[in-house]
C-alpha cells in the first residue's frame, strides 16, 4: 500500500529513472490536490513536440502505476498550463530535490502557510511568544515581559492571537477596563467592510503602575457574543473589490500595521495559539515576525512537535529565512539542584534540532554566535524560566502585577527579560 507520505520519495525516483526527459522541459509541477492525488502541470508548448509529450505521458504513467490510489489515471494525469506561475497562483511550491525545474504545488484545506516567510516588518519590532505544547508559561512569560518593557517607559502593544483559547485579557486588565471588541471581531466585521469602524474600540490600557503603557488588543471584547460563530469565519480569505482575495493571515498583517500606526509603539508582543496550526502559522511566519521565541519544556512531545517543523522548513527551502529570528525559551526550569541536569538535557535536545539548519549557513554569515553546542548566545541556548507557584498560570495575575516586586520578576525572568532588552535595543539605534 502506498500512503501520502512516499508521494515525493516515489516522484523522485520516477523522474531521476526519466532524468533525460526531465531535462528536457523548461518546467514541470507535481500537483497534490486537495485529496491527496498527484497529477503533473506540463507547459502547454509540448503540443507542438510529440515525441516529448510522449515521453512526459509515459513517464507520468509509471508514476501512477507506482502511487495509486494517490495519483489520477494516466488518461487524467498530466493538465497544461502556459507558465508555472499560472498554475501556482495563490498556492503553496517548493523545489523537489535534486531537480532544479520540478517543483511541489500543494493544495490545502485551510490557508496554513508555514512555508510562506514574510520579510522581517519595519516599524516596531514584532516578538511571538510561540510554543509547540500548552501548559508551558509562554502567555504569563509575556504579561511578565510586558509589565518589565513598560516599566522602563516603553509603549508595548500586546495582541492575545491564541483565538482558540483566549485569557490574555483577563491577566492584564481588570473587568471594567476590558474593551468592547476583540481580534475576533476585527476579522469578521473586516470581511465586509466594517473593520475600520471598531479600531477604537479594539484596545484598552493596562492600570498597572509603569513609566511606558501597555496597550491590550484581547481575541474578543468584554461580551464574546457569538464567539464560536465568529471564531469560524477568522479563516477566511477577504474577496477584493478590484479582484482577487486576501488572505486572513494578510488581513491580521494589516489589522497590525492600523494598530501600529494609530498606538505608535515601541514593541509589539504577540501571544501565539500553541501548536501547528492556522493562527501559529500566521504568527510564526506571516507577519514579518523579527523574534520567535520558542517555548519547551524538556520532553519527547516537544521535540516531536519542533522536529515537524523544522523538516517542514528544510524540505521547502526556507529555514535559513528564519533560522535567525529564533530562540528556545526553556520553562518550568526545576529552582533546585536537578536544575543544570534539566538545562543539560534541553539544550543537548535543542541543539540535536537546530544543527541541520546551521549546516546550511554560509561563510561568514553569521557574526554574533557561532555553531557550537556550547554557545550560549546561538538560538539553540536556552533562556531559562525558573519554576514558580507563584507565577504559575494566568490566574490573578492582574492583581499580582500591581504590587509586584522587580527583584522576583527579575529572579523568575531574568534572561529572558534581559534578551528582550537587547533585541528591542537594536530596533531603537
């Protein structure tokens, strides 16, 4: 039985045995559908080349032989198309390996880009607080870091993007100060129009006690409505007027630029769904991210889940385009003697997964760290946060922050708080 997972190991070694053929197109696309079948896109110029079209039919139908039920029959295998462009537009392609003018086209369900590496945005730098598993402290680390950056008077923007399992909101700011929408609503009122008309009314200010301010966008307002309702039209692409369509992930890239240029701040936190899914993937890779700070916690479901991205963003080429906006994030550190034990083990994992990605550097590349396990400035180190009861959860955090002391936050927190320093210092010079 053939599965969905020997499809491009299959095509590879169909069209290596066909190399002479291959070679001989200008371009070739192998098609997945939404099914998972396989068809190939030709140019539409081999009409005028029977020998070749022959050849292309021939060499598709050992493919089929080989990969039913994942391929169409011969007679239905191969569509023509004028550019590859043509037949790509708006979907997802990589290179298949090893052959320069083949290239992968993968039609999905959702708009799930985890491939799709948007450049580094102007403006105030973007930090997403992103972790494979839940339960490890990543939206607590960011109202920490919030209350630490707007203490030393900087503007912070912070958006609650974990649409899925909201409570940012309910950390920051207390009940009378929530407001009125929500991400949420933005997206749905956006798609006809009405987006514009609740940009006032989509942040509020925390009360805590800092020099700077911390503006709050939440995933909803302080009355969710018809949230399971609304949560189920967030996906959808924006039908233009002059044609076309916009994503969503594009519209919550806009939705950030209107914020960014009416709040004017001076760093945007963004708290991301946990896992690999459609708003991670935004958040991840979408918005023009400048830090992703990837949580762990030492376990085999951690780097299970990593370890499918990371295959993901080598197999399409792109892991070099972010391997330098990442940084592991190490939480739930034991704050006893099992705790370099714990650091050990996580940064030895750490580093099993990011070494593929530093093989594909180039000379002198690279000038602030170097490849070595032992480099405790490269993206693999981990910054610890300590185990605390006390900050553990979201839970009454709001009224924590009013009365906290720095020196805990500081013990809690530290390295992580004091990279943040030095990543927001680079936006400021």
């Amino acid at each position: 039985m053939t599965t969905f997972d020997q499809i491009l190991p299959i095509a590879t070694d169909v069209l290596e045995a066909h190399r002479p053929v291959v070679d001989s197109l200008a371009w070739l696309l192998i098609n997945r559908d939404l099914n998972g079948r396989v068809r190939f896109i030709a140019p539409d110029t081999l009409a005028h080349t029977p020998s070749l079209r022959t050849q292309v039919e021939a060499m598709y139908q050992a493919l089929a032989m080989r990969l039913a039920p994942h391929a169409y029959p011969a007679t239905h295998g191969i569509l023509y198309e004028a550019t590859p462009e043509e037949a790509c537009q708006g979907v997802s392609a990589f290179p298949l390996e090893g052959f320069a003018q083949v290239q992968v086209v993968d039609r999905l369900a959702t708009d799930t880009q985890w491939a799709r590496i948007a450049e580094v945005a102007p403006g105030a730098p973007r930090i997403v607080f992103f972790s494979i598993k839940g339960g490890v402290g990543r939206s607590t680390a960011l109202a920490a870091s919030a209350w630490s950056l707007a203490r030393q008077g900087k503007r912070v923007l912070v958006l609650d993007g974990d649409l899925e399992s909201p409570g940012l909101s309910s950390a920051l700011l207390p009940v009378d100060r929530q407001p009125k929408y929500g991400i949420t609503d933005w997206l749905v009122e956006d798609l006809v129009g009405n987006g514009d008309g609740l940009l006032n009314d989509l942040y509020a200010t925390s009360n805590w006690p800092t020099a700077g301010q911390i503006y709050l966008v939440p995933a909803h307002g302080h009355e969710p409505g018809e949230y399971v309702a609304k949560l189920g039209r967030v996906w959808m692409p924006k039908v233009l007027a002059q044609g076309g369509v916009e994503t969503w992930s594009r519209r919550l890239n806009r939705l950030i630029q209107q914020l960014e240029t009416q709040i004017q701040p001076d760093v945007i936190l963004i708290d991301s769904r946990a896992g690999i899914d459609e708003v991670a993937a935004a958040c991840v890779t979408d918005i023009g991210a400048h830090t992703i700070l990837m949580f762990a916690i030492q376990g085999q479901q951690t780097w299970t889940g990593y370890r499918v991205l990371f295959s993901h963003w080598q197999q399409r080429g792109v892991i070099a385009m972010l391997r330098e906006r990442l940084q592991l994030v190490a939480g739930l550190v034991p704050d006893d003697d099992r705790k370099q034990t714990y650091l050990d083990a996580l940064c030895a994992d750490a580093y099993e997964l990011f070494v593929s990605s530093y093989d594909e550097a180039g000379p002198g590349e690279i000038s602030d760290w170097s490849f070595e396990q032992d480099d405790s400035n490269a993206p693999h180190a981990p910054l610890p946060i300590k185990w605390n009861r006390g900050w553990f959860g979201l839970l009454g955090l709001q009224q924590r922050m009013e009365q906290v002391d720095e020196n805990e936050v500081n013990g809690v927190y530290g390295e992580l708080l004091d990279f943040l320093n030095r990543a927001t210092a680079k936006n400021d010079t």
